[in-house]
C-alpha cells in the first residue's frame, strides 16, 4: 500500500474536497465530536493548565538532554533481554524490520496503529518482500482494505460514513454470508473482530508505534481504544517497536503526567481504555509474551530540527488537537496535505521531513486564527513555526513571483508612512466612489483569489489611521 507525496498538489487537493458533499458531512462531526469533549474534559480538571505547563517542561528538559536519555533507555532495554536498533533513514527502519522478519520466518505480521509505520511506508515495502502486513487497529484495517492513506492521526476514517464501510466489508469479506446485516457500527465491528481475530493466531510478528519510551526503565508505551495493540506485541513470536527518537521521556513518574493531557487533548477521555506498558520479551515466569522484543529508533531529520527553529516540534505527542479545533483541517480534511501528517502540526512538521520544496504550501493553509497552539497540550507555538517556514519559502524563492512582486512592493510603501498613508487614503476613496451604487464588487484587477469566490464589500468611510489620527486630536482638544 503504497501513498505517493501529494503535498505539492495542496491547493488541488483542497479544491476537490471543498466540492465533496460527504466529505464536508463528515468533516461536521468534529466540532460537536472531538472539540466539545476536548472542551468538557479540560474543564472538570482544575489543573489542567498546569498539566500542560508541566508536559511542556518535561519535553523541553528530555529535548535538551535527548542524547542522555537515549542512551540510558537502550541500555535498560538491552538489560531487560531487549535490543535496540537505530535508523537514521526511513529506508534503515524499512530493513531493519525485514531483517528481523526474515529471521523469523515471518510470513504474516500484524500492525498497531503506527504513525511511524506510515511515514517509512512499511506496508508497501513488506509486500513487496512476500510478507502480509495485517493493521488490526479498526479505522486502519478498514483504511488498508480501501487502499488509502489516514485522514486523521487519531481517527483515520474521519473521512468515511458506515455504508461506505459496509460497502468495503461485502467487498472484501468475501467468506461470509451474502445476506447477513452490517449495517450498524457495532455489527461492522463485530465482523472486523472475528476477521482479525484469524490474522492475530497466525501473526508471526507483530509491530506497534509508542506514544512514550521511558529512559528510566526501558518501557515502550501504547495508548488505544481497542485491545488490538495487545494482542498484536503478545501473540507472536516477536514484537517490534516503532518509535521515533523524541518519543522518550525520563521517568514513569513523567509519563503519568503526560498521560494525563493526552488523552484529554486527543478523545476527550480521561484516561484511554487500554494504556499498555512493555518492558522486554517475556520472563520465564510470564504466561505469555514473544519470545524477542525489538525496538527501532527512528531520526530521519529530527536531529536536524533539534538544532534549529523547529525544534518545539519535538515536542508533539500526536494528540490530534490542533487538526481537530483547525478551521482549514475543518474545511479539507486530512487527504488534502498530501501526507502523513495532517493539520498545523503537519504544516510544520511536514516541510521538515520531506522539505519545504515539496511541502510550502501546507504552512501557508492557515488563518493564523491561534487555536491550535490555544488547545496543544504542550504548548508548542505553532503559528509561530509555520510563520518561520513561510520565511523560508520566501527566502528561497519557492513562493509565486506574484507573491513575491506584490510583498516588495507592499514593504516599499509600509517603510515609508507618509506615502503609505496617501495611497491608502486615495484607494479607499476611489473604491468607495466607484462601488458606492452596487456596494460589491464582483470583480477587482490583481483580486482575481478573492472575488473568484466572494464579493468584496466596498469600503465605508475613512481608513484606520487616518479614524486613528483624527481621534487623537479629539482627545487633545480641551
């Protein structure tokens, strides 16, 4: 299953979905959904905001010293039977996992949702060896039998309706009865259990992400809905953690704290229904477990940005608020990025990956409106960070000459006040004159990105500085 970088095409993207009546229904449910129970849980927590304040200054001191923690987590996996393999690349990650299946003999491996698992395309890469990749989280499964891409770090099939899954259901489960009813969400779960259920027996591997690594004891932590995540890392023979190398944190103490923000920020829980805690392969005395417990730690430029502006990044802990309280993810929804990280922190995040040649327009979808960093558990200055990015992109001459032409000429008259002020006088008035029977304008020469869409509303009376001045000498006045 093999998802292209399609970020370039932002603006195409974006057009087709904005025109997707079922999409755009979809896309309805989060405001009442993940917003109003982001919104109730925070408010019957006091501490809440300290919470907050304290995840942030854990991820900032661990980011400072990441070095240290890294070393000292591998070496307590190493002493809980574990093994810890480094991957620079995604193509490193891709070959590390192949290897440890070939060595055991695996032919089918069932998959934890995995963010990191998407970003190397692990799936297609295992398919192409003669390996089956199974995801058994259920909005991946059903997004692996469509052959699509996540549209949400936390629920995948935000995009999706359940006759769309049922549809996909009769397509695929072809073993069962023709007649029999999927038609509601607990009926399509049911099928989905029983089909995975097989998938789970016959795993030889199984692989899942961490929302945490704990440097103190060594531990790989997931946190999920389903009980997936554990039958996948204790049926087979073999568990394989995916993480990347900013998901450490110091201590257990630590990551109960961060535990408390994340699943409130993400669903609105309190607290996940399954948060599972690893610790190396299973003990003579364990009445089950796998036998091997590999962990890949994956860098693939996150060095880079911890040397540079974008290091607050690191901070991320995949909660998916920013996309969900996002007024242009709200409008596109996540397939429009092109990629595997959606929303502001993909607008960030993105260009840092895979460059801001490929990816210059995700910084440049948004309003700036603030709510994303308003609602991040972590507080990482998102604005700010796509801010940077469009510097960049300036910089290198990656945005339109338009762009470019209209900024130097908007700079030359802002450095200059006086003149500013009198051309900005002399257009409001000629607009006003020239609009003031229809009160619109449907069309306006080098306007052709707003009046395509919208009227411009013709202006009304005075500009801002010239109202600003004239309140002034009022004031003055005795």
């Amino acid at each position: 299953m093999s998802h292209p970088i399609k970020s370039p095409q932002f603006k195409e993207n974006a057009h087709e979905a904005l025109q997707d009546a079922q999409l755009q229904k979809a896309l309805g449910k989060i405001e009442t959904g993940a917003v109003a129970r982001r919104r109730s849980a925070a408010e019957h927590l006091p501490e809440f905001e300290r919470l907050r304040d304290s995840a942030r200054d854990i991820k900032n001191h661990t980011l400072a010293h990441l070095d240290l923690y890294l070393e000292q987590y591998e070496k307590r996996v190493n002493e809980q039977g574990g093994h810890v393999h480094w991957a620079v690349t995604a193509e490193d990650m891709r070959q590390i996992v192949l290897d440890i299946c070939k060595k055991a003999n695996a032919r089918i491996v069932t998959k934890g949702k995995s963010m990191i698992g998407e970003e190397v395309a692990l799936n297609d890469f295992l398919e192409k060896n003669n390996i089956v990749p199974v995801e058994t989280d259920l909005g991946e499964y059903i997004i692996q039998i469509r052959n699509e891409a996540p549209s949400h770090i936390i629920f995948p099939v935000l995009h999706l309706n359940k006759e769309e899954i049922e549809e996909d259901f009769r397509r695929v489960h072809t073993n069962l009865p023709v007649g029999r009813n999927i038609k509601e969400p607990a009926e399509l779960l049911a099928e989905a259990r029983t089909v995975l259920r097989e998938k789970f027996l016959a795993a030889d591997v199984g692989i899942t992400g961490a929302n945490f690594l704990v440097a103190e004891t060594g531990t790989s932590l997931i946190v999920t809905n389903e009980g997936n995540g554990d039958l996948t890392q204790t049926l087979p023979k073999v568990h394989i953690v995916l993480a990347s190398i900013e998901k450490v944190v110091p201590t257990l103490e630590d990551v109960s704290q961060m535990l408390r923000v994340l699943a409130r920020s993400a669903t609105g829980q309190e607290i996940s229904i399954y948060t599972t805690f690893s610790t190396g392969p299973r003990r003579k005395e364990d009445v089950d477990g796998p036998g091997e417990y590999h962990v890949i730690l994956l860098d693939n430029g996150r060095s880079a940005m911890l040397a540079g502006q974008f290091r607050d990044m690191l901070r991320c802990i995949r909660c998916g608020a920013c996309m969900n309280h996002c007024p242009v993810y709200g409008a596109v929804g996540g397939h429009a990025y092109g990629w595997v990280y959606p929303g502001p922190m993909g607008a960030v995040l993105t260009p840092s990956l895979i460059g801001v040649d490929k990816a210059g327009h995700l910084p440049n979808a948004s309003t700036f409106c603030g709510r994303c960093e308003e609602v991040c558990p972590v507080r990482i200055p998102l604005p700010k960070m796509m801010r940077h990015w469009r510097e960049r992109e300036f910089e290198r001459h990656l945005s339109p000459a338009t762009v470019r032409s209209g900024l130097k000429v908007w700079s030359f008259f802002a450095l200059r006040p006086t003149l500013y002020g009198f051309f900005a006088g002399l257009g409001m008035n000629l607009l006003a004159s020239l609009g003031r029977t229809k009160g619109r304008f449907r069309w306006l020469p080098l306007a052709g990105g707003w009046t395509r869409y919208r009227d411009f509303p013709v202006p009304q009376g005075e500009t801002f500085q010239s109202r600003w001045k004239n309140r002034q000498r009022a004031e003055k006045k005795p």
